[in-house]
C-alpha cells in the first residue's frame, strides 16, 4: 500500500477532528463531512426505515440480493456516526458480501448513555429477522460499532433468541479500560487512537460504571461461548489490536470458531477509505466468509 494513500486517510481524519475539549456537535459535524466527500453509486437502492422504534437505511449495490442482509453498527466511538455518514461504505459492503446491508441508527451518547445503544441493536436485529430468517442476516460493525456488534451477540445469546450466521467486527473497541498490551506497544504507530481517548470517550458512553463488571459495554469482559463463527480484524499496527487479539482468545477457549485478520500498516476502521487497495482486499475477505456461512448454515456451539 503506498504511504500517500494511508497518510490521505490519516489527515481526513485529522481534518475532521475538532480540538480537546470541542462539543459533541463538532465531533458529529466533522465526522459527517469526511464520510460526505465518498461518493454514492448511482445504482445504489437506497430505503429509508423507520418502523416500530427502529431507524436507519438498508441500501443494495447494483447486484446485491435482498434474501440475505448484513446489519452493519456504525463507528463513532458511541458519540458521533449515522447511517448516512456510511451510505459509501454500506454499497462497497453490499456489493463485497451480495447482500442487503442495514444501517440502524441507535441512540448515541452523551444524550443516550449506556445501555442505549445495545438495547437498539438488538431491537434492529429483532427488526431484521421479522423480514427474513437469522440463519440469512449477520451482525457487523467497526471501532464503536465492532465492539456493539459483539455486545449484541453476547445479548442475543442470553436472551436465547436465534443466532444470527456469523459476526463481523473491524478494529473493534471491545474494553472500555483500555487495557490491552497494544495500548502501549502500538502507541507509536497509531495515529488516530490512544488509551486516554478511549477511556475519556468511553466515559462520555458508560458513566462511572466500571466496564469489567459491564460485559454489553466492554465486551471483551463477557463470557464468550456459545457465539457464532466470528471474523475479527485489526490494523497489526493501532492500539486496539489486542483487543481483537484477547476476544479471539477467549472466543477459542470457550469452543467458538474465530477468523483473524491483521492486515499490516493500516490506519483506524481503514475500510471506511474506499481508495486504500487494502480496503479492498479486506471486504474481499469479508465476502467471502458472508458467502462461507450462508452457504455452510454451520451451527454454532453452545
């Protein structure tokens, strides 16, 4: 990958970083705009939803298939993010996966704190498996939404509603603590993200509350059997690659089937660029895993 192209999507996101200490509404506005220079493709279907308390857009690149749906939770690390801010990436997506993608719209903090955001993915889920069968839909999400996405699982099992075929979290924020050894041994090589804003941001999302005792807020705290066959992803070189790392550990121990993928010298969520060739290859896998457990319906082991 040349470097020009990672440093592009490094300084868009500089660029769209408002100072410490800046509102909310600046982060939002900032972010908003960076996702707005990605441009939609004109035979992307796009339909507004909002139906029983659920929002959002489910969206379908040109040869996409409405029989099986990817429900994909935004990043934003709780704060910021929408679904229109990821129009681009849910058609690269779609067309990656040959699926309808779904972007709910949950609640984000400071105004919606914890548990907000947990209680609306799994009430999309909900939504989405009243229009076809969970074995056909899978849960995703990146950054915040990596780490909603497993959180959403980890409910669903102890609710002991049906499974959803797979999971699928790209540099996923699992511990709110920040405690991973990345924290420190990529603390030169990440660019965007650093334990003290992971803490201070999570904080903005959870409160006082301790996130060990909080498995649907950190998940990596939770107990990890009985999930479904999971693909985990991370920049080899930001700091919550042991986030991925640890989860990926635990989901084994415990009997699970876990992908993992460590693509080096990569930037934050870099799926979200669409001109990073590695953002490419690495929706390339994610389809083909998709297709792999549509294709298998592999029951998972509780």
């Amino acid at each position: 990958m040349p470097e020009h192209a990672v440093k592009k999507a490094v300084d868009m996101f500089m660029a769209a970083t408002p100072p410490v200490g800046a509102p909310i509404s600046e982060w939002r506005l900032g972010f908003e705009r960076l996702c707005a220079s990605f441009d939609i493709p004109r035979d992307a279907r796009i339909e507004k939803i909002d139906e029983d308390g659920v929002h959002g857009l489910a969206i379908t690149a040109g040869g996409g298939s409405s029989d099986r749906l990817v429900m994909h939770l935004h990043s934003g690390g709780y704060v910021m993010g929408s679904s229109t801010a990821y129009r681009n990436f849910a058609c690269r997506l779609s067309d990656a996966t040959g699926a309808t993608v779904f972007l709910p719209d949950y609640r984000l903090a400071p105004e919606h704190p914890y548990p907000a955001a947990v209680e609306d993915a799994v009430a999309a889920f909900r939504w989405c498996n009243r229009r076809q069968e969970a074995s056909s839909t899978i849960i995703s999400g990146d950054s915040a939404g990596g780490g909603l996405a497993i959180a959403t699982l980890l409910a669903l099992r102890d609710a002991k509603a049906k499974p959803p075929a797979a999971g699928i979290a790209i540099s996923p924020l699992l511990d709110l603590s920040g405690e991973g050894d990345s924290m420190r041994t990529n603390a030169k090589t990440d660019p965007l993200i650093d334990r003290t804003m992971v803490v201070e941001m999570g904080k903005v999302y959870i409160g006082d509350i301790d996130p060990h005792q909080h498995p649907l807020a950190s998940p990596l705290w939770g107990k990890h059997h009985g999930l479904p066959p999971l693909l985990l992803m991370a920049s080899a070189s930001e700091v919550l690659k042991d986030d991925v790392v640890r989860l990926a550990a635990s989901v084994r121990a415990a009997g699970g089937e876990v992908t993992v993928s460590l693509p080096e010298g990569m930037v934050h969520i870099w799926t979200l660029f669409p001109f990073l060739r590695e953002a490419a290859d690495s929706l390339d896998l994610i389809g083909k895993f998709a297709r792999e457990r549509w294709n298998s319906g592999a029951n998972i082991r509780c």
